[in-house]
C-alpha cells in the first residue's frame, strides 16, 4: 500500500506543487487547506488508519498548524514535518521538543523535502523495532553495542561521554536533535540548560571524526535548535 501523506498547506501554489510532486514519488496525498479541513479529514477519510506522515504548515487560515500537533500526537502517531515560512529558533525548538519529527522553512529545494520525508518515515517505521545502533558514512563507522567507533577501519578513543553523544545522535540519524533531547538524554533532565557541554562534546567529537573538523560533513549543526548527525542513506 501506499504511504499516505496529509499535506496541510493554505498556498494554493505550494499546495499544488507539493502534492503533484509527492503522488509523482508515489505518495498517496491527501490535501488539505486549513485546520478545519484537516480535523475533517482526520476525523473522516484517515479514521480508520491514521496517514503515515504530515506535511503541517504553521501560518493557516484558522489558526496555527502548532494547535493540530497535540490532536496528531494523541492519535496513532504519523510523522511530522513542520512547513512553514517563520525563521525564527523558538517555534522551531518547540515544535521538536512537542514531537515534530523535523522543520523545513520555506522555501526549500523538493530534494530537501523528499530526503527528509525519507528519514522520516524509516525511523517512524522503526519505532517498535530496537533503536538504531549503527552508522556508517564518510570512512566512519560507529556500533553502538558493540561500543566500537572506527575512521578508516582504524579503532578511535572516545570518552564515555563523547560516546553518549555520538550514540545519541545515531538513534536518529539524519534527523535533528534539540540541545534540549541530547542534554536531558547524555547528561540528565537538570542540565537541559547547560549548551555549553555540547559546544565542548560537539567540538571534541569532531576533531575526532571530521576530516575538517572546521567544515563538519557528519556531525551538522542546526543553528540555535540542536544537532543532525548526516543521513548516510540519502
Ligand atoms: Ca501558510
């Protein structure tokens, strides 16, 4: 069966191109223009089973996109991707701390889209399975049970907190981690404030991964949000 996409987008334009380029990839899209269109829809057309991914734009006719997040996340939960035009970091922290999987600003390139619509929904399909535990790309390979990190087949010294990070990161590979989720998951919920660690671990981390530890390929920073360890399989 196809994957089922809601795409909930008040630009007639956007809306358009979107859904005439996600059915090309053979998404099965489902439009909708507004909260209300999106509670029908959800309420109706998805009742029985859920769409397995939500394309959500923030700036809608009735109200914020933000306000359908709860009602998604209190269903059988799809994946979802924030659309929306607002740079700013705050929104963009919040909706990823209240569950969105990733956060596009328009506009972006369609490749960007699909890339992540991918990771998405590999790692909204493996939820029930173990978390993810390897990793390899650009002559690094990391097992995380095996407690192993190689470059170039050669076994790297990492510290136990250096693996933490790293290990965490993995588990989500290719999808963003806020500063919060990594601080409250490496060194506990009292130090979700403490940034500095991760400018300190993130920096130690990547003199020891990257080949140009100032120009990261793996280990991508997300402006004022949080970290994207690279997704190997785009
Ligand atoms: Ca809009």
């Amino acid at each position: 069966m196809n994957t089922s996409v809601l795409l909930v987008e008040d630009d007639r334009e956007l809306r358009t191109t979107l859904r005439d380029a996600l059915a090309l990839e053979g998404y099965a899209v489902t439009a909708a223009a507004s909260i209300a269109d999106a509670r029908a829809l959800l309420a109706h057309a998805f009742a029985d089973a859920g769409p397995d991914l939500v394309l959500l734009d923030l700036g809608l006719p009735d109200g914020d996109g933000e306000g359908l997040l709860a009602a998604l996340r209190r269903a059988r939960a799809p994946a979802v991707i924030v659309i929306s035009a607002r740079h700013g970091e705050d929104p963009k922290v919040r909706l990823l701390d209240a569950g969105a999987d990733d956060y596009l600003v328009k506009p972006f390139g369609l490749a960007e889209l699909l890339a992540r619509i991918r990771v998405a929904l590999r790692h909204r399909g493996a939820t029930a399975a173990p978390a993810k535990l390897h990793w390899a790309m650009g002559g690094v390979e990391v097992d995380v049970a095996a407690h192993r990190v190689l470059r170039d087949g050669v076994a790297l010294h990492l510290t136990p907190t250096e693996f933490r990070v790293l290990a965490r990161l993995v588990r989500q590979a290719g999808r963003v981690v806020t500063h919060r989720q990594l601080l409250a998951d490496v060194w506990g919920p009292e130090h979700v404030d403490d940034t500095q660690y991760l400018r300190l671990y993130l920096g130690q981390l990547r003199a020891k991964l990257e080949r140009d530890p100032a120009d990261p390929q793996l280990l991508l920073t997300e402006p004022g949000v949080g970290y994207r360890l690279a997704d190997p399989g785009s």
